[in-house]
C-alpha cells in the first residue's frame, strides 16, 4: 500500500518536511495548509519540489466550517472552496480533506450537511477533484465516522467519499467494525495516529498527544483490517500532531514514522511469523577510559576478570551467566552496548534493516565472530548474539582466569536501564517494541529530587529481557545514570561480601537514609529481618505476586550497578523506593563535588 | 495569619527546600513524608535544622488509605499509625493529615469511617497530635469535603479536624459556600493551589499541573473567606505538585509562592485598595554595542534622534507619543526595560517591593530624575514613570531635534512581547498580574516550524499597557525574539515610506509569501485593498469587534519591531498570522546564516 505521511506530523519548513519525508522512503503527502501558507514558494514549485522528491500530495487538508451553514453563509463558503480548487490544480493535489463542521453556528440537519457536500463535490469535478469528508471527534453535530458516511451516502456524488481518522474513531471509543459498511471505494483516504491512553479533553489530546502507530494504545491494526475488509486500496497515511515531534528532528521522525508504517503492514499481513523476542542478555559493555574502578567494583561484587579480548582493550568479567565487557575507549564510564541472546541472529539483523534500523559498521579482525549491532535512539548499540553456551565470541577472549564461568551468587543480569534524549521517547518505545521485540509495560513518573523522570519498562514475555526507559518528562532534567541490575537468590550474601570483603561498604553500597526504614517498618510488618535491611542498605518492596529487595552500588562516571532478588512473581522494579534511590544518588554526587 | 508552603512544592533536597522556604519569608512547613524518607538526617535533626531556620512542622502528610477498612486490616493501621505518632513526637510535628481512602478495599460506610477515625484522634490524642481529615477528589467512598465533615463530625472527637484543600474542592466544582456550615475550630489546616483550566482526568491535573494562587483560574480568595467567616484561625498553606516548578530553582519558587499569598491577603483584605493599572508606555529601551542599525530603522519609520543623555550613551528617538531608548552597551540588540505610566511612582514601588520585587540598584547623576524599576521574571527592567506630560526624566536629554514631540504617523507604543525562561512562566504571569497590575488573556499555542509557542497577552483594563508573553510549550524551543509594536492609524503610509523612502523595503520588511495572501483572499472578501496588503507585506486579521493590520520588520540581535493598526475594537494581537510570522523570520535568519 501506498504509504503517506502529514506535513505536520514533521518539524521545519516545508522544503526541510518534505526533504526528510522523501528520504524516509514515503510515497506521498498530506499537505498541511498552514505549511503551504508559511512557504514563500509558488504552488507550481512547490509542485515541482514534491515531484523532484518522488512524492505525489496525495491529500490536501484541512478545509472547516464547510457544510450544514445558513444560506447566506454558503455562497462565501463555496467561493472559499473554489480558491482552494484552483490551488490544487496550480499544486497538482486532487483529493481535498473537509472536516466536519465545529462552528457554534453549524445546523444540525443532516439533508441539509448532504445537499451542501453534494454541492460542493458538484465544484470539486469540474476541476477533477475529489472531497473525502471526515468526522471530527469534537465536530458540532457530526462527530462519529458512521455519521458522516451516512451524510456522504445521501449526498450521492461520485466526487464525494470519506476520509477514517483513526483517532477520530478511537478516541471516542467508537467500534472501527462498523467501517465494513462502508464500500471501498467510498473511503477515499485512511489517516492513521495512535495515542497514549490520557483522560483528556479530546481536542487538547488530539492536538498535542497524537503519536504513531504503536507508540500508544489504540489498536491500529484492527481498525486497518476493517478498512482493507471494505476494499479500501488507497495509501496509509500517518497524521501526527505531537508537541515533541514539532521540536524534533524531522529526518529522525520521518523515519520513525515509517518504521510504525512498516511494523503496522508487518501486524496486518498474517503471513509473516514476527520473530520471537530475545531469550537473555549475552553482555553488558562499558565504555571508559580508566578500567580500573569499575574491575574493583566487579570483584568486590563477585565477578572475576575472565578474560581479555586478543585484540581490543576489552576485558571479560564474569559470574555465572553474568557477563559485562569494560572496553577501555572514550571518557567516563558509560553503558555502551548491549548483547541480546536471540534464536537466528542473522533473521533477527534482516527485520531490523526492514524496520530502518541499519547494522552499524564494526571493525573486526578475520577470526572474530561475526556480531552485528544495530543503534538503539539514544545511542546504545544492540547487538544481536545467538543462544550457543558457550556463545561463538566468547573465544575472541583468551581465557584469564576458568572461575569466571562457574556459577556465582550473581546469577545473570536481569534489566539494564537507559537514559533516553528528551525528544525521541516515542521514538524509543517503538524501536525496542518493534526492532527488539519487547512488549511495554506501563508509564511512571517518579520524583527525582530536580524533577519527574518518566519510566517505562519493557519485557520479552518471561521477563528474561528487560530495559528500563528513563527520560525528564518536561524541559532538561539532567538524568545521566544509567545502569545495570544483577539478579541473585541471595541478596544477603552479596551485600555482606561487599561489607566484609572491603572493609566497610561506605565506598560500594548507595547508603540508603534510616527514615526509609523506619517508614519500612509502618509499612510492613517484616520482622527481624528489617534489621538486616537496614544495616545492609537493602531496599524493599512487595506486590500482589510476590517481594523485591534490592541495592544500588555507588555510581562511577554515567554507571551504577543494581543488585537485585526477585521472591516469588514479583514482576517490577522497585518504583516505589526510586525517590529514596534518586535523592542518595544526588547526595552521593553533592558529595563528591 | 501564618504562611505555609508543603516541601512538595519547591525543588531539591529536603535541607535546601528548608533554605529556601526560610528565606522567602515563611512560618512553618507541611512536611511531605518522600521528603522526609529520602533524606539523611534523622527526625531530631531535620527538628533542630526546622527550629533554626525560624519555621514550625505545621503538618505531617500524608497519611493514606486508613479508614473504613475490614477488620483485619485496621490493626495493621493503626500500628503503623503509631509508628507515625512517634515519628511526629521526634519531628516535634503535631497536625497529621489523613487523606481520604482511595483503596478498591475500602468499605462505603460513613459510620465505620467515623468510627475508625475516631480510634485513630483516641491514639493521636496520646501523643498530643491532633487528625486533619481530607477528602481527595478521587477518593474511593469520600471526595467532596462537605462528606469528610459529616463523618469527622459524627466521630465526635476533639483532636479530628478537617482539612481543606483549594483543589480538591473547587476541581471537582463544589460551592466552597459550605465551609461556613463547618465551625472554625474543627478546620485544621487550609491548602491553597490554584491550576489552569484543563479538562483533564482530576488525579493527573492535581498531580502535574496545580500552582500558586493566581496563576490558576480558581477563586481562591472566595474559598479562604469561606473558612475564614467559618472561624478558621489556622495557617494557609500552599501545597502544589508542579512538574516544572518540581525542576525549578527553589529559591525562586518559595519567592514566587510567598507573593502569590501576599497578593491572596491583599484580596482578602478589603480595606487595602489596589493600587490603579499602568496607564500607558513611558518608553522602551533597548540595549546594544552598536546603535547604528536600529537607529537608522527607526528613522525609516518616521522616528527622530530628539536627544542625547547628558551623562549616558543612550540615545532618545521619539515619534508622536512613542519613545525609544538606545543604550550603547552590551553585544546584540535586545530589549531591557520598558517604562510604565503609573498614577503615583512611589506607591507602585512600595507595592513592588511588599510583593518581594526589590528596587533594583541604579546608577545616576545627581541631577538625574528619580526612576525606581524592578525586575521582571525575564530580567526585564520594568521601570516606573509619572503620567506627567513631557516626563521629568526627559530633562536628562540634551534637544537633538524638536521634531521628536511632533505627531507622527506611529503614535505609541500598543504592546512588546518578551520571552519567558522556561521555568519561569507561571512566576512572570503573576509577576505582571500583581506589581504591574495587568489582567491575563487566554493562553495560545502559536506553531513556528520548529516546535510550538505558548503564548499569553496581559494587558491593562482599557489595553493602555498590553505585553505578550511567550514561553515554549516543551522542552527547549529556542525563540530567542523580542519585540515593540509600534501603533499607527495609517499602517499604509508607514508601509509605503518603507517602501518608497529606501528604494525598496527589502531589507526593512519582513517579506510574507504569495501563499498567505492567496489565503486571505479564500477567507476574506477584502476586494482591492488586498493588492495593496500583498504588495506591502500587511497581514491581517479579523475578529467580531473589528479588523488588525499588521507588519514585521527583520530582526535586528534579538529585536524587531511589529507596525499595528487596530480598526474598531479589535482587541487581539493577529496570532492567527504567527506560524506565517514565525517561518519568515525563520528564513530571513536561515538567508543570514
């Protein structure tokens, strides 16, 4: 199917929007009259330009407050009309989008809506053009599809069909089924935007929320099927009016638009099997220029510097099926990549070229196994590795030491958490749900003591997978940490090594404030084992499935790492002691500087 | 009557929201508990470091979830109600807060609420502490606060109390009235917020969007005269849960909290009568290293160099009752004072500097006239001027040109707009409401190409003084221009002696494109006059009281000037022609770059 993009949906001038658009890989455009109006191009070049691009306009929009007026109101509206007629044939566009009417003066009569539209479509044909009439979710009297394609079938006018908003339909909680009623042909123009489930004023939400498909939580390849069911064959058009995709990069939306547009066409045809999403982490790697303090930290841990790369100034540390690469380039300490055990590697590298996710270019000598990466949006590269134990790369690294293999209190990294860039969280969401085959789970917002960090975690299925998303859900938070969670069975153990093995935990373990556990204990009657808690900077929390106790090691350069025992089903992250975790890691810097 | 503010409301850690709580003048706190949890001091310190700073815990908060539970689950309750007793006897806090139960658990019955309450103030009483009962908006079984009354008054006990909260009463559209049914000594405590008009599901707008009274579209001086007619002799407090005053500095925000109750008092207060509004522009002034090019702009349009400061290297261009300020200092061109037209100067400076705007430091000669300004959130200088005809101060300028007081064909100034700091935009609406005294216009989102504007007119009764606020929606926009619209009542001949007077208006006239005005004649039935906007680059709006003609210059640093002409009562500032507006000058700074 054709696929199509708003110009609004993108940020920038109209020469700049259609740029990115093409280089994305769209068919076509909606042009967006305010972008039109603010262009100091000609229509005919603007025309021009979108034809040098290899794009068509396959949509002009919008035109408002056009049916249902007072007769005297008509006559000024078709006129209207008919300066916009003569632009298109001067833009080569021959598909206008009208709108229902919003206007307080707008008569709720729907022969009368018919008989203007009819009208209107009678214009539209002398000059080839075609109009697709579309419900507002906030029009005065028409506000549901069903309604306007009832209007339209009165009116009886070859030039006249209706333009499926998806948000329109979903947002008011209308049943897209009814969209087989609806002959194909009739449906002159499809608009796809998702939308996270905010309970808002519909308009406010519209015009500041609307994401891409994927991004929220409207069921777009449901509503798709319905229109394909009805013999739609026209484009998919993606219509976004998002707040942070206006400040954004528009080559990097562009593309990301077409990923959703990619990954939808993938959930409509049955025929292709979706990959199964990773089994484990293979690595975690670190970037720094000085190895030396995260080892110590490693060590002190449990972890033993297994091995060095025969190459690379990379080392291998590792405790059972935790393994963490430090590679000794850049500055401070960061998490740079990320291996993920999946089935076929190479089926898993071709989905993410589909999805425009490129494998990055990586310098590797002959004998070295082949491991492609692909750039996850905030920078991490992901690399997708196979499920042999032990795995094929593993003997890139001459062995240093046989312990790092046997199996320790550190079972396997169970998350690692990123910090994403303020503008392409949207973006990111529907990379690890799509490229890496995550499912996401819910949002949460959680008080750092300089703002709100927003939080989303997402998880293969059996949670042997999961990531943490983190951004500042307004302005410029700085929130630099990222960081990598080690699962064990024995919490206890752990942060007792990590108090008896060096001589006091003061400089490893994130000290955690005693009024948490005096809170600790109001909360939940847990005993004697509080005591240990405390003493041990462990933090708690509890859910219907099961508990979580966890701690945090001091952070050196961008990174800290986590310790954490999942009892029972307990499935999330500790949200509730993040506050406390954020407010010690202030105070750790505070310190520090 | 003593002021308050809850820790949740400023930024930073528990001992710098204490600093800067302190410093804006405040008697006591609301401790809220994440502050208290996060932090390392124990409760005797946070104590002594409270004592120290001159402020009283007036409120612990919250405390959740606790009445009308089964059986099993009140034990727990109260045990860890108990466990918060000695908590507060360690803070030396003695009012905790208990909010309305929002479990699925909790049981729709007044009398077991009232009884279960009742044991809770039994047990406080013990301590000395005394029960604030609150009932949250979207509590389970008691969300208007005139049912939490009912069932402290059926517990009947003298240490339960209720507590009011602004925007738990009035979100949800209660009358406020009935707090005269409720006697003063059972109020406890009285929380004041104010939030926008969002139609929004109540939790997120309670959580992200409340703020300072006065910012908000709440009456908040009506509800606290309720409580006050009701007898309430207690504190008012401000509790707000702010995303960006969450990352705001907290010095500014306590400043900015404290000068929203101190604008509430004076409200309350009848016998203080406001001080009247601006009633015109003294003049703007404008700071640069080069005065050139401004200069010569300002004499296309029909502006005099009429003088020179005695002691000074600003210069004076006049033009009928418009004055500019030229000042030879700093780098680009930026506007950084404006001078209001007040009745009585020393009394605006009193209610400024009452309101915590200090007099800002002023060099001057001693012969020099006396001109106090404070500072705007933005770092504007807001100057205050007599009425008098010519002005005092004009004396400091040596007569280049007596044409300067001759009538021009620009008359004065009708507005600037000034750019707001991110963080700082609810601050600077306040600031103008209260010292300057000007009354707020709807909120507009204004698209530029690359992100949107938000944006806000304030402007004195009759529109003598009108200045647009204009802020980034999200994250950060850079829209770094300011500008004087200068009024006319010709805006053709000033179009035209741009035009004709330099050869050409090119490099003086922001050029609009073909496309708008294409646009204009779809919309408006302007007959030939729309030649002469399109040939001069006048834009135009309309609006039910009357017509706007408007033009842009090109920038100049961060400057440029607007030339409007209101027609009728048109009462706007054509923000339908901004995203028009905002792409051209876009493209004259992309052709400069």
């Amino acid at each position: 199917m054709r696929k199509c993009i708003a110009t609004v949906s993108v940020s920038g001038t109209l020469p700049e929007k259609l740029s990115a658009i093409a280089a994305a890989g769209f068919d076509g455009i909606e042009l967006f009259e305010n972008d039109l109006l603010a262009c100091p191009l000609p229509p005919e070049e603007i025309r021009e330009r979108v034809r040098d691009l290899g794009l068509l306009i396959d949509l002009y929009q919008p035109f408002r407050d056009f049916e249902a007026v007072p007769d005297e109101r008509l006559a000024a509206n078709l006129r209207r009309a008919e300066h916009k007629f003569q632009l298109m044939e001067r833009l080569g566009a021959d598909l206008l989008l009208v709108c229902s009417n919003v206007s307080p003066r707008a008569i709720g009569d729907d022969d009368l809506a018919a008989e203007h539209l009819r009208q209107l479509a009678v214009r539209a044909a002398e000059h080839g053009i075609r109009v697709a009439y579309e419900a507002l979710a906030w029009g005065r009297h028409v506000s549901e599809y069903l309604h306007a394609w009832r209007i339209v079938r009165t009116a009886d006018h070859p030039n006249l069909g209706v333009c499926l908003d998806s948000f329109h339909i979903l947002s008011r909680g209308s049943d897209p089924i009814g969209i087989e009623a609806i002959p194909g042909q009739k449906i002159f123009f499809v608009q796809l935007s998702d939308a996270p489930p905010l309970a808002m004023d519909v308009l406010q939400w519209s015009r500041h929320y609307r994401c891409f498909p994927g991004q929220g939580s409207f069921d777009l390849a449901g509503l798709t099927i319905h229109a394909l069911n009805a013999g739609y064959t026209g484009p998919l058009s993606l219509e976004v009016f998002n707040d942070v995709f206006r400040q954004a990069d528009a080559a990097r939306t562009a593309v990301d638009g077409m990923r959703s547009l990619i990954a939808l066409e993938e959930a409509l045809d049955g025929r292709t099997a979706l990959p199964p999403p990773p089994e484990g982490f293979a690595f975690a790697e670190l970037t720094m220029a000085d190895l030396r303090p995260v080892g110590e930290l490693l060590r002190a841990l449990g972890f033993t510097h297994a091995g060095t790369h025969h190459s690379k100034p990379v080392e291998l540390w590792a405790q059972g099926g935790a393994r963490i690469l430090l590679n000794a380039i850049g500055d401070e300490a960061e998490l740079s990549a990320i291996g993920l055990q999946v089935a076929d590697p190479a089926s898993s590298v071709k989905r993410a070229e589909a999805l425009l996710s490129p494998v990055l270019p990586r310098e590797r000598d002959p004998e070295d196994a082949r491991l492609d990466a692909v750039a996850a949006p905030d920078g991490a590269q992901m690399f997708f590795c196979g499920t042999e134990e032990p795995p094929e790369w593993l003997a890139e690294f001459s062995p240093f030491s046989p312990a790092g293999s046997a199996p320790g209190v550190i079972t396997h990294i169970d998350h690692v958490a990123l910090t994403q860039p303020l503008h392409y969280f949207d973006e990111a969401e529907l990379f690890y749900r799509t490229v890496l085959c995550l499912r996401p789970h819910e949002r949460l917002d959680m008080p750092d003591p300089y703002g709100l960090v927003r939080s989303r975690a997402m998880s293969s299925p059996g949670g042997a997978v999961r990531m943490v998303l983190n951004v500042a859900n307004v302005g410029a938070l700085d929130v630099p940490w990222q960081h990598v969670a080690l699962a064990t069975g024995d919490i206890m153990a752990v942060a007792r090594r990590l108090r008896e093995g060096l001589g006091g935990a003061g400089d490893i373990v994130l000290p955690i404030p005693g009024n948490y556990y005096d809170d600790l204990a109001a909360r939940y009657d847990i005993g004697p084992a509080l005591g240990q808690l405390r003493e041990l900077d462990i933090l708690y929390d509890r859910d219907e499935h099961g508990e979580f106790l966890h701690l945090y090691t001091v952070t050196i350069g961008r990174v800290f790492f986590e310790i954490v025992q999942r009892i029972g089903g307990y499935d999330g992250y500790g949200a509730a002691n993040a506050p406390v975790r954020l407010a010690a890691q202030h105070a750790q810097h505070a310190g520090a500087a």
